[in-house]
C-alpha cells in the first residue's frame, strides 16, 4: 500500500486542510498524520469523517516523502495542497510579470 493522509475543506474558510497529529487540521501538507496500512488510513478517514462541524468532504491522498517533508503524488492534490500552477492574471487574462 502507497502511504495516504486525509485531506479536506475546512468549513469556515474553504482552506485545504490535511489531518495532522491529534485529530488537528492543518494547512501544511508536511504536518500531516500519514498511514502506511489501509486500517489505519480506513481509521483516520473514519476520524475525518466525524469532524462535520470542521471539514467538508475529507478523502484519503497518496503522499511520498521528499527532502522537504510529505507531498502529494497526484498533480490535483499537490495544486490543493501548494496553490495554483500559474500567477495572477491581469483583467486581460494575460499573466502579470513578476514585480508589477
């Protein structure tokens, strides 16, 4: 089995969130609680599930380690948990430079 962690929308806000340590939610994907068994990524999604007062749609990711701690091995989830692919657009829909 690949290594999974649970991720969301927190409610208040609509922020990515990923369940970490404690059954806390966090923005930083590195923070997040990773299962290396399918029962204990079934018991964390379970968790997840009962937080309906805090999160929105939790689901289980795929995670690998890197030098830099965890991220998601699927362009979709590593685009929620890091922000978008592209920079601000002007009212044009052109990119705007660097700087400006």
């Amino acid at each position: 089995m690949s290594q999974q962690m649970v991720t969301a929308n927190r409610l208040r806000d609509g922020a990515v969130v990923f369940l970490a340590a404690g059954g806390r939610w966090t923005t930083r994907v590195g923070e997040g609680h990773v299962a290396e068994t399918e029962s204990h990524a079934a018991a964390l999604l379970r968790s997840a599930e009962a937080m309906v007062t805090e999160v929105v749609g939790p689901y289980l990711i795929e995670v690998a380690a890197q030098a830099d701690g965890w991220s998601p091995t699927r362009y979709r989830e590593r685009i929620r948990a890091e922000g978008p692919s592209v920079g601000e657009f002007n009212d044009t829909g052109r990119p705007v430079a660097e700087g400006n």
